[in-house]
C-alpha cells in the first residue's frame, strides 16, 4: 500500500490512508510484505536503487525497499 497525504478518490481512499498505517504493525508473516510504505519511502528507495550496479529485472517487496532506504 502506497501512503499518500494527498486523498484523491474520496471516501474509501480516507478511511484506508486513516487505518492502514495502525494495521502495519500487525502485518507479520506472510502478510509483511503487504506493508504500508509513504511516498516519499518509495521514491527514495526507487531511485537508491537506479543508482546500484547491475542489469535485468529485480522484483523488490516492502522489506527490499525498508532495506535500501536504511542504507
């Protein structure tokens, strides 16, 4: 789930932005990798990324985005 501040489909979009970073912690397990994680996180770890060396198709899941951004 990608964390906005910015509400752009309504109700729905409120609510799930409102709840899903106090469900985060509770998402252990397999569940894990369904993790919130902000925008700004995202970009950050997107473009540390680009920066790396290497080639090919790398499929990265909340936890290989957690790491580069601690980098």
């Amino acid at each position: 789930m990608i964390l906005t501040h910015t509400n752009r489909y309504g109700f729905s979009q409120a609510l799930t932005l409102a709840i899903w970073p106090l469900l985060t912690p509770l998402l252990i397990g397999p569940l894990k990798k369904a993790r919130g994680i902000t925008v700004e996180a995202l970009g950050e770890a997107l473009a540390r990324n680009l920066a790396r060396k290497g080639s090919g198709t790398k499929v990265l899941i909340w936890q290989d985005f957690m790491e580069i951004t601690r980098q």
